[in-house]
C-alpha cells in the first residue's frame, strides 16, 4: 500500500550546515571572508592579484582557490608570499562547504584578518552553494556583455559588491555601463556596483576601502 | 551543472527517510524548487534517473513543483510577486522587496509502499 511521507527537508541541507558551522568558527577567530566569484577570464585573479599588492603588508591575508585542474591561479598568488591553498574541484563547477573545510586545515585562522576564497569561474552553480563566506563579491567583465546581471540573476542578487571590470576596452565594447549598474542596482537594491580595470589597478580604492571596512567590521 | 549534486542530495534524503519509515520501495519523489534556484529541471531529473538505478528508488518518478519568486516590502510590507527581478516596491516609491520565496530546494513528500 502507497503511503505519503512529508519530509520538507533542504535539499542542500548537509552543506548549509556544514557552511555555518564555518561561518561560526570565522566569527570566534575575527577572520572575514569573501567569496570571490564570476566567469572565467572576467578578472578574479588579477583583482586578487593587485589586492594582495594594496594590502597584504598591513591585512593578514590567505587565499583558497578553486579551479577545476591546474594550480595556475594559486602559482600566481604564491609569488606574493601570501598563503595559498589549492582546491582541485576535477571537473565540478563550484565549491562547497565541505571543500573549504577540508581546505582550511592548512590554513592558521589564528593569524588572519582575511581569507579570500576565488570560487571556480560560472556565473550559475557557485551562487547556490553557502561556503561559510561572510559576504559574496562578483567581477563582471564588460566583454561578457550587459545582458549577464538579468541572464545569472541569483548570482548578483546575493552580492555585497560587484566589480564590472576591463573598463580600459570599453570604447572597444559594446557595454552599456548604465544599464548594467541600474539592472544590478534593481536586481539588488543597496549593493556596490564599481567599475574598474584590475589590469591597469584603476577605480581599485573604493574595493580596497570596502576590503578593509568588512576586515574591521569582525574584529 | 551542479544537478547531479543535487539529485545525490535528493536521493540520499529519499533512502534516509524511507529507511526510517521501513519502506520497501519509493514510488514518488516530489521536490520544491524556486524559481530563483537556477536549477535545470531536465537536468535534475536525467542526473536522478541515472544514479538512483539499483537503490529502492529504482523506478522512482521525480515531480518537481515550482516556488514563485515572492518579495515581501521592507517599508510598506506588502507582498508581491516579483516579475523581472525587479526588486522594488511596485507600490512605495523606495520600498525595497525583501526575497522571502523563490530560492527553496526542498524535498517535500515522498510516496512509499
């Protein structure tokens, strides 16, 4: 005989536990900790990069990377001396919570004011998974489009700030700076829209100002 | 593609909730998914199909309803849905809505024999 179980239980259940207890020891160790994400190529690791060039001599930084297969994002963070673990995700297309926590074994919390974690480049599946972060960050380069905040909804509805990068190539794109900052801003009401170039390190300030707010913000 | 994910997610919730109520056999799945979720349901479902063969969920069917995305404004309190993504008070000029349906990914029943 057919019998109906009601179980309402999340889907996502298991890491959404494992992401606060993440989220709790962050708070106990003061750490803050950003969820780098955006596509690939839009400019994760070089915003990274010229970060860890503005900060990494009065902030206590370390940084987890995802990537699917190579270790070439964390070659480029090692060069700055600032701690750095690789997390291979073979083929899967964002991290979770158990990922960071396994990660983190090598990571001495104690030290550090801030832990940036660059999620593996996709505007879809990264946005769904809580991996203990306090706040999310988006880098959208305006070669992707101004059509990508409406297209990837979750993703920038569920940012703090989003950076929309490789401003120096504008006149040779056809991005509407406007209309992307308003569909975001209406998506997302409050949130920071900055236009930068993280190769040339223009309009990094207010970014890096925010950076060093939020790492005040849990000491 | 983060579906297979979620289909072990589904599945492993079915067998524990099965186990604990003694069930020889799922016959039916039935999710929650907001519209928000940015799940692909064709996916989900080829993702389920594939790993729950040989489980007692064999010959599960999976039934997905959908969430609509529902805001709730912060200044007037009013609740609308939100089409566009617009997230602003259709009613108060600088109300802001508040998501308070749309991303749920949820197992909600199972039917078991």
């Amino acid at each position: 005989m057919a019998v109906t179980i009601d179980v309402k239980a999340d889907i996502l259940g298991k890491n959404d536990a494992v992401a606060e207890e993440l989220r709790n020891l962050f708070k106990e160790k003061h750490v803050f900790v950003l969820d780098l994400m955006g596509s690939p190529g839009c400019g994760k690791t070089t915003l990274l990069e010229k970060t860890m060039q503005a900060l990494k001599d009065d902030i206590n930084m370390a940084v987890i990377e995802g990537d699917l297969f190579t270790s070439k994002d964390a070659d480029r963070i090692d060069r700055y001396g600032v701690p750095v673990v690789q997390i291979n995700t073979a083929g899967g297309c964002h991290l979770d919570a158990p990922m960071i926590k396994k990660a983190i074994e090598n990571i001495d919390l104690d030290k550090l004011d801030l832990l940036v974690i660059e999620n593996v480049g996709n505007l879809v599946c990264p946005a769904e998974f809580d991996i203990g972060e306090q706040k999310r960050a988006v880098v959208l380069s305006i070669t992707e489009g101004d059509d990508k905040p409406m297209k990837y909804p979750l993703m920038f509805k569920l940012a703090s700030i989003v950076l929309l990068n490789k401003t120096d190539i504008l006149k040779f794109c056809n991005f509407n700076l406007d209309g992307a900052t308003e569909d975001i801003k209406t998506l997302n009401p409050g949130v920071e829209v900055l236009p930068v170039s993280c190769s040339l390190g223009d309009g990094l300030k207010p970014w890096l100002d925010w950076l060093r707010e939020m790492v005040r913000s849990v000491k | 593609m983060h579906e297979v994910g979620l289909a072990e997610g589904v599945l492993d919730i079915a067998l524990d909730y099965a186990k604990r109520n003694d069930a020889k056999r799922i016959a039916e799945v039935t999710l929650l998914i907001g519209d928000m979720a940015g799940v692909e349901k064709d996916t989900l479902e080829f993702a389920f199909d594939s790993i729950k063969k040989g489980t007692i969920a064999n010959d599960a069917k999976l039934v997905m309803h959908t969430a609509p995305i529902v805001g709730r404004c912060q200044k007037c309190g009013k609740e609308f849905h939100i089409d566009h993504y617009d997230f602003f008070c259709p009613e108060c000029s600088d109300g802001v809505l508040e998501l308070i349906s749309g991303r749920e990914l949820q197992v909600e029943s199972l039917e078991v024999e």
